[in-house]
C-alpha cells in the first residue's frame, strides 16, 4: 500500500515523505518541478531504501494534475493514505489580485485537494483501513487584509474536510485536518511573527503520531487553540484596528 | 522582503564563531532548484554553510548571505567506486550517517559533525591526518557550482581544472557550490581505539607526531601551555587507529545526530568563565580525564571523527566576548624557536591559552589553501586587546619564520600577514577577478583580505 503526498518536494511535504520513508511506506510524491522532486526521491532510496514514485504536474489546473496522477498510480500499488501538505500563497495577496491570480491560490490550495481526492476516494472507501490528510492554516480563523484569497482558499478547505469526514463516517476511511500555526518553511521565512515556531519535522512527526484518531479537526501546535479563540472572539471595533 | 529571485530575504543579525565579528546583513534560505536555475541578481552575496567559521566568511555588512541548509540531501551514490553524491548543505554527521552502515568513511573532516560539506570544500578544511590525507580537496571529484554571469558549471580536476582549485579552498568567493561528489574510504570498522601518550616537552610531543602521523589513523597532540613556567608545553600524543577485528566490540555504535552549534548559542553565556586560574584548572582536569586513555581506549568512529560534540561547553565558556585562535603552518626547521618565542612573550605577558594542539602537515602551498610541510599549532585564549597584541606578535614570528597562518581560523588576520606568507595570494587574486570582473561573491573575510 502506498501513500500519496501532494506538495510533497518542500516543507511539511518533504519532512512528511522522509517520515514516511523512514516507517518503510512506499510513496507516490507530487509536486510541480521534477528536478525537486527527483532530488527528494533519490535521497529518500539511497538513505530509507524507499519505494518512491514521483509525478510533476502544476495544480493550477486541477484536473489534469489529479489525471496525471491518477494514471500514474494505475502503474502501481494502491493507494490507502493521502496527504495534502500544498499549499501557495502571495505576500501581495492583499483584495487586488486579478482573477487568474486568485484561481491559482484557490485551485492550488483548494481545487486540486478536492480534484485528487475524487479520483481516489473509491478505492479508499475499499480498504478496510485508510487516511485522508488535509493542512489547514490559521490564516482561515477569521478573515483580515493579508492573505485574502489564501485565507478563503482554506476556510473553504475546512468546510470541504468537514463533508468529507461526514461522508466517510462508518468507513474505514479517517478524515483529518491540521490547522497549522507557523511552520519554519519558505511560506513564513523572515516574516516577524507572534508566537513560536514549530518545524516541518515537528508536524510530521505529529501527523504520524496521529494516524487512525478520528478527531476532524486539530489544531498544531496545540496552543493555538486559545488564541484561535481570543483571535474569534475579539470584538470587531478592536480587531479592525489591529495590523496583522 | 521580497526579492527578484521569488526566495524572500530577511534582515539578519551575523556573529562569527569566534565572536570577533558583527554585522547586519539579509538572509535568504532557498528550498527549491528553480532558485539556482533562475536569475540570480547582482546583489553582493556569498554562501552559508553551517555559519561556523571562526572568521565572517559567510556573511557581509549589508550583503545577502544564501544559506546553503534545505540542500542536504544524498543525491546518487556508487557503492563500486565508493563514490557519493551531496547537496552542499548536508552536515558532516548526517553524511556519516549514510556512509558508517556501508563501511565508509571520509578520512578529511573537520571536528564537529554539524559543519556542511560546502563549508569544508570552500574552506578546503583538514582532518586528523592531514600528512596522508591531505586537504578536503583530495576527497572531492566535482562541483556544481552556480553564478549569476556564468550559469551552472560542473568543475573537477579535468574538466576546468584552475576554476577546480580556485573553488575548493576558495571561501566561497568563486559561486555557490550546490552540489559534489565525494570519494569515501573504506572504514574497516566502525571502532577506534585512542591512546593517550605522554611527553614533556612541545618539542618532544612534535617528533612523537611526526612519527604517529605514518602509523596512526589519526594524531594530534594536546599541550598544556596555560602557564610559562615549568611545565609549558607538556601534554599528550593522541593517536587513534580502527580497531582489529578480533578485538571489537561486537555491536555497532550507534550514530546519534551532532548536538546544535551555532555561532549565536556559543555567545549566550554574558561572562567569560575562562581566565589564568580556571584555565589552569582546565588543563589539569583534561589531563586527569587521558589518564584513562594511556592504555588505550576504544570509542566509535563518529567519536574519534567530531571529539568536539562533547566538549563543545568549551566554547561557551568564552562568553559573549568569545574567543581568539591562532593556527599557523611552522616549517619543522622553526618549531622549536616558535615554541620558544611563545613561551617567552606569556612569560612577560601572562595570557590565558585556554588549548593547544598539534597535527603535521605535509603538501605544497598553493593559492590561499592551509598547506604545507610542518607543524600546525593551534591556540587558543579569550578574546581581548591582550590577546590582540599577542596574535599581532605572533604574526610577526610566521612572517618572521617562514610559516602560514589558518585564514578560514582568524577573524582579524590582517591583509599585509596574509599577503607576506602567502605567495600566491596575488595569483588568487587575479584568477578570481579573471572569472568574476564585478567581484559578486564577497563576505567580511574577503573585503579584509581585499581578495
Ligand atoms: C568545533 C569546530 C571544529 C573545527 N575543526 C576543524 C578542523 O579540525 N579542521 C579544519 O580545517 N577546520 C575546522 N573547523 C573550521 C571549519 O571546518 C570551517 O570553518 C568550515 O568552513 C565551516 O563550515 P560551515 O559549514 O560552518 O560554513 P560557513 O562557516 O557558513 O562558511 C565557511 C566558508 O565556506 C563557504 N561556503 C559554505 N557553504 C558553501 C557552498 N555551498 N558553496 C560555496 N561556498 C560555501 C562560505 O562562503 C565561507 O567562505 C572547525 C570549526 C569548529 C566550529
Ligand atoms: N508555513 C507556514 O507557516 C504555514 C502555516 C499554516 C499553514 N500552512 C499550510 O501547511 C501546508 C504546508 O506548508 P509549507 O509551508 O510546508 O509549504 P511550502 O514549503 O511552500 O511547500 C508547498 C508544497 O506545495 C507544492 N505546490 C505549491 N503550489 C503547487 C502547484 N501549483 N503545483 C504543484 N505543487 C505545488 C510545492 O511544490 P512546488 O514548489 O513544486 O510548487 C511544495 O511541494 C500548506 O497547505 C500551507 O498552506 C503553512
């Protein structure tokens, strides 16, 4: 059995295939550029001896990545794990973009997830046992003026994890979304930020820890909890002057 | 801070190892090929490998140091010709990791596990057995290296030989090297057994190495030069060879990851703890610790390759102030005067030498490489306008006798010393300029040197 993980050549992704690698699990890797890609395989052979598959394709367009790889996954085992650790945003994602901009946050962080998942969920819903992966951002708590189109990419993300998980209920499929605080990757690289910082390795490590627990949603670190909570409830005459 | 390149940038605080260099610079830390692939613009940068050079090599006072880290994979490896290839940013440990379990080593490493290659192919490091291994550059078969006027270059000794030599050893000044391809060696087994053997005088633990470095895997020697007085100079030749088969352990060592180094957490402490009293201490308690290794000892490869991982409180001792090293090619012929020389300024000027050690060396002087035939001393002592003059002094006695100091060791080596020990500083110079006119690549180190 093999696990798919789309957004796989950097950050969460590359720090979830290494874990991966090093529990033995054969992978089909996903990302846009093959030389990434082609390095992350070759190092995850020669270091955990891994089955390692991998398929370069832009996820702007969501339906022919999801071909792409759908017809690559015919050649090999099946599928019981996906992992959805893409992700793309724009520090000038700021309510300007034109539409093309905003489709490609929107079909890389959210139309691909679905587009995949259609492809692969029947022969989930097969297996006795299997997983479904998405990563959420904190960015989607409650909208402001940075990140527009990626904040509403993953809001839209939630809602799709929540009827995924309701559809799956009394399957052997678990459906599970990470809310993730920030992540030391390129995303966040020398941004000034409010609260600690945890590693892709981290997340990884928390992602595998978790396998099989039915508990929807999560957020990681754990601690964002109370500030997701002071952030929600924050009465709006005070949290529309705050520049964040 | 958004950058033409797509990789954001960050204004970052940069400390040299030693302490003795600040400055205010931009980060960038890339993760993707498309990177090296795309325009890279004219800014002044300079790679960064682990960021624990003594000297500001890998940074410049407003530059854009490009941090080498997400590149630290093993790409290919050929297991007959015992052949491996790495993005730059790997550590030496992680490496190791790769190579212990197949029975392979890399003889050239410097002591701590959590130095990038990339770091040691620019700095051309040495390990414990420079007279039969020689310099980094003996392990590598070719470089990636990547500039913005040239593009991509695959550089090995046949194929663009001068820009081969000008690179490894070049402090990074000629590009950034993204990827290489190593020669291991064979590692008979993953144990080495250490001694410790005593001698009374430098110049008797100088002849005990020379003689060591033939038989021994590795040597060096430790000398207690914390106080002039009786005494000075005594210490231990450290040798250490794999273990026969017959008398190994039977398990395999496990090879835990390098603990963190960095320049920043080594200057946490506010005080410096080392002085002339607790120096002395030091050195009585380390030489009570190799009371144990006389008869020999057997410690796992990783140990006898990165001694430093558990000592490396060592460095933190110095404080925010940090520290100085001196390190210097002697001709054999001046050991025994510079020993002297030494011995007769601390007599005058009592300075605390936190650490001395010796390896010999062997190979001819080329561009600005640390090489040559000799002795290499290394010393250490706190940071301080003391320890200033005495660093000032002991330029004058390597110009004086014919030696050369450790460039890639010392974060104040004046130009005029570099210049007068070294002939070929004038050729590095002209080749450099010859391949990069606008001089793109640069860092504290090389505006210093005015390389
Ligand atoms: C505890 C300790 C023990 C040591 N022991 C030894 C020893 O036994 N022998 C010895 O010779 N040295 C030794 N050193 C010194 C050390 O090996 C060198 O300073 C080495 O260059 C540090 O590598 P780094 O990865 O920290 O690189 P940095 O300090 O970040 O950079 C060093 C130089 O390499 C260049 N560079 C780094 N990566 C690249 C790249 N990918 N492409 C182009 N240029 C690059 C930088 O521009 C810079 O000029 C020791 C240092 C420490 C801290
Ligand atoms: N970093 C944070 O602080 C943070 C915080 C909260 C949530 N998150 C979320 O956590 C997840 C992981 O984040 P990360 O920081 O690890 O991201 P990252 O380092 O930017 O990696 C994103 C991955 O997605 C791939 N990808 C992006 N656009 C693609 C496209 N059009 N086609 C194909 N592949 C594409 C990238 O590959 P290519 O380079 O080939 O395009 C890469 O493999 C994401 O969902 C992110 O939104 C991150």
């Amino acid at each position: 059995m093999t696990a798919l993980v789309v957004g796989a050549s950097a950050g969460v992704g590359r720090a979830l295939s290494e874990a991966l690698a090093a529990n033995r699990k054969p992978l089909l890797l996903a990302a846009s550029d093959p030389e990434d890609l082609n390095a992350l395989a070759a190092h995850l052979r020669l270091v955990y001896g891994a089955t390692v598959v991998t398929v370069a394709a832009d996820a702007r367009d969501p339906e022919a990545f999801a071909e792409r790889l759908s017809a690559v996954a015919a050649e090999i085992d099946d599928i019981d794990e996906l992992y959805f650790p893409i992700g793309f945003s724009r520090r000038d994602d700021k309510a300007q973009l034109d539409a093309d901009a905003s489709l490609a946050i929107l079909n890389s962080n959210l139309t691909v997830v679905a587009a995949v998942t259609a492809r692969f969920l029947p022969s989930l819903l097969r297996q006795p046992k299997a997983r479904i992966v998405g990563f959420g951002s904190i960015a989607a708590l409650r909208g402001r003026k940075a990140n527009v189109i990626y904040s509403a990419a993953k809001r839209g993300l939630e809602s799709y994890f929540e009827s995924l998980r309701h559809f799956a209920a009394g399957t052997g499929v678990v459906v599970q979304l990470y809310r993730l605080g920030y992540i030391e990757t390129q995303q966040s690289f020398g941004q000034r930020l409010l609260f600690p910082v945890v590693t892709p390795e981290q997340v990884a490590r928390h992602v595998l820890a978790t396998e099989g627990r039915d508990f929807g949603v999560r957020f990681f670190p754990r601690f964002w909890q109370l500030i997701a909570l002071a952030v929600v409830w924050l009465p709006w005459r005070i949290y529309k002057k705050l520049n964040f | 801070m958004q950058s033409r390149d797509g990789v954001p940038r960050a204004a970052h605080s940069f400390v040299s190892f030693d302490g003795g260099v600040r400055a205010r610079g931009y980060l960038q830390q890339p993760d993707r090929y498309r990177f090296w692939r795309g325009r890279l613009d004219e800014t002044p940068r300079i790679s960064r490998g682990a960021g624990l050079s003594y000297a500001g090599a890998s940074f410049l006072a407003d530059g854009l140091s490009v941090s080498h880290r997400a590149f630290d994979r093993v790409l290919d490896f050929d297991s007959g010709r015992n052949v491996v290839e790495v993005e730059t940013g790997i550590t030496l440990s992680a490496l190791h990791r790769f190579l212990s379990p197949r029975g392979l080593y890399l003889p050239v490493q410097p002591g701590h596990g959590r130095i990038s290659v990339g770091g040691c192919i620019a700095a051309d490091v040495h390990g414990k057995n420079q007279t039969r291994d020689g310099t980094f550059i003996n392990q590598v078969e070719e470089v990636t290296l990547v500039h913005p006027a040239h593009g991509t270059l695959q550089l090995s000794p046949q194929r663009d030989a001068e820009l081969f030599r000008l690179t490894c050893g070049g402090y990074g000044l000629t590009g950034h090297i993204v990827c290489a391809r190593l020669r291991a060696s064979a590692a008979p087994i993953p144990w080495v057994e250490i001694r410790a053997a005593p001698f009374a005088s430098a110049e008797e633990g100088f002849n005990h190495l020379r003689g060591a470095a033939r038989d021994a895997d590795f040597s060096y020697t430790w000398h207690d030069m914390s106080t002039a007085g009786d005494g000075f100079g005594v210490g231990f030749l450290i040798q250490g060879s794999f273990v026969p088969q017959e008398r190994a352990p039977g398990t395999t060592p496990g090879i835990a990851e390098a603990p963190v180094l960095s320049a920043d957490g080594r200057a946490r402490l506010p005080v410096p703890l080392l002085n002339r009293l607790s120096t002395r201490m030091l050195n009585s308690l380390y030489r009570w610790q190799q009371r144990s290794a006389h008869k020999g000892k057997v410690v796992a490869l990783a140990d006898a390759l990165f001694p430093t991982h558990k000592a490396q409180a060592y460095f933190q001792l110095f404080g925010a102030a940090g520290f100085r090293e001196y390190q210097a090619i002697l001709p054999y012929a001046a050991t025994a005067s510079y020993v002297d020389a030494i011995r007769s300024y601390l007599r005058q000027k009592p300075l605390p030498i936190t650490l001395s050690s010796a390896k010999t060396f062997a190979g001819s002087r080329e561009l600005l490489r640390y090489t040559g035939d000799g002795i290499s001393l290394a010393l250490n002592m706190p940071a301080g306008a003391d320890a200033d003059m005495f660093m000032e002094f002991l330029d004058q006695r390597i110009i004086e006798f014919g030696g050369i100091p450790n460039i890639i060791k010392d974060s104040r080596l004046p130009r005029a010393v570099v210049d007068a020990c070294y002939p070929d500083a004038g050729r590095f110079r002209e080749t450099l300029r010859a391949f990069d006119p606008k001089r793109l690549f640069r860092s504290d180190l090389s505006e210093r040197l005015k390389l």
